[in-house]
C-alpha cells in the first residue's frame, strides 16, 4: 500500500501522531497448498526410496549420543583425581 499523506486542516500545530503498522498476512490458503504439494513430494519420493534405509539415520545420532556421554564420564574421573591431589597439599 502507499504511504499515507496527512494534512492539516486548521491551526499551526506541533502535530504528535501515533499509530501501528499492522500487516495481514494470509498464510492459511498458501500454506494448505504447499502442505498438499509436500505430501505429494514425500509420497512419491517414500515409494522410491529404500525401506530401511530411514532407520539408519536415527541408529548413527543414538550411537553418537552415547559416545559423547562416556566422554563426558572421563572428564569428570579426571575432576576427581585433581581434587584429591589439591587436598594433599
């Protein structure tokens, strides 16, 4: 939309305005349609794709999540091996 053009009809002012620029936007209609395209997309591509090869993905993340956990045990061994030793002292 173009900007807005206020006038003054009468008196010489200060003129204070306020006001909220608010924007309507009509995600609804255009989201339903790219929801049915992706649909679409995923039914297409799910018929061609391997089907185990989905279950695969998931496996590898677990794997490393529980690899950064024993990492994470080691560090704290080595805090407790650094406390006794500054209570020696």
């Amino acid at each position: 939309s173009p900007p807005v053009v206020l006038r003054l009809k009468c008196g010489s002012g200060p003129v204070h305005i306020s006001g909220q620029h608010l924007v309507a936007v009509e995600e609804d209609a255009e989201s339903e349609e790219e929801e049915e395209e992706e649909e679409k997309l995923l039914s297409i591509s799910g018929k061609r794709s391997a089907p185990g090869s989905g279950s695969k993905v998931p496996q590898k993340k677990v794997k490393l999540a529980a690899d950064e956990d024993d990492d994470d045990d080691d560090d704290d061994e080595d805090d407790d091996a650094d406390d006794d030793f500054d209570e020696e002292e």
